[in-house]
C-alpha cells in the first residue's frame, strides 16, 4: 500500500486544504475497495507539533504522526500556508527539509495554493514551472526568481511535482491525483459526490491584475504608473520608452525584469483589467467598453481579452454580470 501525507505546517493555514485532501482520498480508497480492489492509500496527516490552532483557537488540527517517524511517503500535500511569508517559512524549516528529504527519496508532492512557498524554499522549483494563487504571485516572484511562476495555470506537473492555483481549486488538483493514482473512472466519481468541475485547465478569469509593484525600479514604476493612468488610450511602446533616459532595449529588459511582463503585455493586462471591471458594474456594451479601454478592432479586443482570462467578453460579462444582464 503506498503512503500519502498530508502535512499540517506550522503558523495558522487554510483548514480546508488539510480536510479537503483528506476526505478525497478516502473517499477514493472506499469507492475503489467497493469495486473489488484494495486501498490505494495508507493516509496520515503529519506536523512538528502535536497541535496546531487555525482561525485563533476556533479550530485546531492534531496530527497523526511527527514527520521525524516517517522515514518514507510516495505522496506529499502541502497544504496553503499562513500569508505571513516569512514567519510561516522561517517556522517550517523542519518540514521544508523533510520535504527536500522525501523527495530525493522518490516521493511525488504536491501543493496546494501557497504551499508552493515550502517547495521554493526547499529548492524543488528552480528552473521549474509552478502556479500558486494569483494574489501571492508578486511576493512568490520576488522572494523566488528563479522558478518559472505561471499563474495562468490551474495544474502543473512536472518531475513527480504537482502545484495549483488559489483558495478552493485545490480541489480540482485532487481529482487530478485521483485520476493519476487510481483511474478515470474514481475521479469522475470523487468529482460528482464533491461536485467538483472536471478537467479545469486556467485560473485566468479569476485572477485581479494590481500590476507587480514589489521592485526598486523607479523607472519602471513611472512607466507602470503612465501605462495606468492612461488605459483608455492607445498607447505606443516607442513613445512610452522616449520618455526615459535609456534605450528601447533597455527599457525593454528593465520592465520584463521588475514586472515579469514585456511593456506591451502589462497594457494588455491593465486594459483588460479596466474592461472586467466594466463587464461586471455596468450595463456598457462590448463594444463601448472596448472603446472606453482604447481599442477600436473589436477581434483584436476579443483575442487580448480570451488570452489572458480565457473568457470572450460576452462569456466574462455573463458570468459576472449576470443579474444586470437579466434586467436589460
């Protein structure tokens, strides 16, 4: 039988990332032993603390098992961690080593929203694409540059390590494990007893660009704050560089650097931005919403805004919008 846990960190988490997993899985081990077969999984929930309190002492969590007895696991959940980056980092480092441990050992983990703090730390994914959740992306890239942060994606899996994006959507990376571990068929009936949508793919029409502000490029942020200000225009890469003292190669690679966006991508996105916005409050049509955010080719306008929330206008704005959608 193959061993999963389900780490319980240090500092206050996301309770629900730790039950979630942990009444998944057991539910596919008693839909998997009433088709004949035997369980899976041996399931623990693993810490450093005999206790851990969430929510101020309103809940609490007893682990199973000291992560010092496990000597091997085949299966890692980190579950979302406390936002207090640095305390919740600087408290686990008993577990961001075990981790390391395991997964030199063969063990396949996988996180879930902020848990993919613990697996940076550790060092698993440098050079490696990841996703986490979308309000922690400025933070993640800063602290972590080396890994390939792309919050666009739900799911990502690669060399035995699995992460995906914010708040509840951990539940569609359960299934996936499911599928993965057990078959199609368990999955599809862990998604219909949990009512979780099958095979999503993108966070995009979730996430609020703010714009990546957490860097010391002064250039950059007057170039960020210009771009901002002036959204319901067309705005020209060339003329946004003249402003500066540098060279348009120059200005290129400063913005990409700080951002982790080319300057015309950052338009798109504060553009964007400003249209969702718009699809969600008012009444404006499509094409007055695109005029009001400086676009005038309305496939143009319609490409840019699937590409980065995977939504036309039309399917964002009933989505978001519906109540205003039915009183027209």
């Amino acid at each position: 039988m193959k061993q999963l846990t389900i780490l319980v960190p240090e500092g206050q988490n996301n309770l629900s990332s730790i039950v979630g997993p942990y009444k998944i899985f057991n539910k596919a081990n008693d839909y998997w032993r009433e088709k004949g077969g035997k369980r899976i999984f041996d399931i623990n929930l693993a810490g450093i603390s005999p206790e851990v309190d969430f929510y101020d002492g309103l809940f609490c969590v007893r682990p199973q098992t000291d992560i010092s007895v496990i000597k091997k696991t085949d299966l890692i959940v980190i579950p979302s961690l406390n936002h207090n980056y640095e305390k919740a980092l600087n408290g686990n480092r008993l577990l961001i080593e075990w981790i390391k441990t395991q997964y030199k050992s063969g063990a396949e983990i996988a996180s879930i929203c902020t848990g993919a703090f613990l697996l940076a730390a550790a060092g698993l994914l440098n050079n490696r694409t990841c996703s986490t959740h979308w309000a922690a992306s400025e933070n993640f890239r800063k602290r972590f540059p080396n890994v390939n942060l792309q919050t666009d994606k739900l799911i990502t899996d690669e060399n035995g390590i699995y992460t995906n994006g914010g708040a509840y959507s951990f539940l569609n990376l359960m299934v996936y494990l499911v599928e993965k571990y057990y078959d199609r068929q368990t999955a599809v009936y862990c998604s219909k007893v949990f009512q979780i949508e099958m095979d999503r793919q993108s966070q995009s029409s979730f996430i609020i660009f703010k714009g990546q502000k957490m860097h010391g490029d002064e250039m950059v942020k007057e170039a960020q704050a210009y771009i901002e200000s002036a959204s319901h225009q067309k705005i020209s890469i060339m003329e946004l560089s003249s402003k500066f003292p540098v060279s348009r190669r120059q200005f290129d690679r400063r913005f990409i650097k700080a951002t982790g966006n080319t300057p015309m991508e950052y338009i798109q996105r504060v553009k964007v931005e400003v249209a969702k916005k718009s699809l969600e409050t008012t009444r404006k049509t499509i094409n007055e919403v695109m005029y009001e955010v400086g676009y005038s080719d309305e496939k143009a306008f319609r490409e840019v805004f699937r590409k980065i929330t995977g939504l036309s206008p039309w399917e964002y704005k009933e989505r978001y919008n519906k109540e205003l959608i039915s009183q027209n």
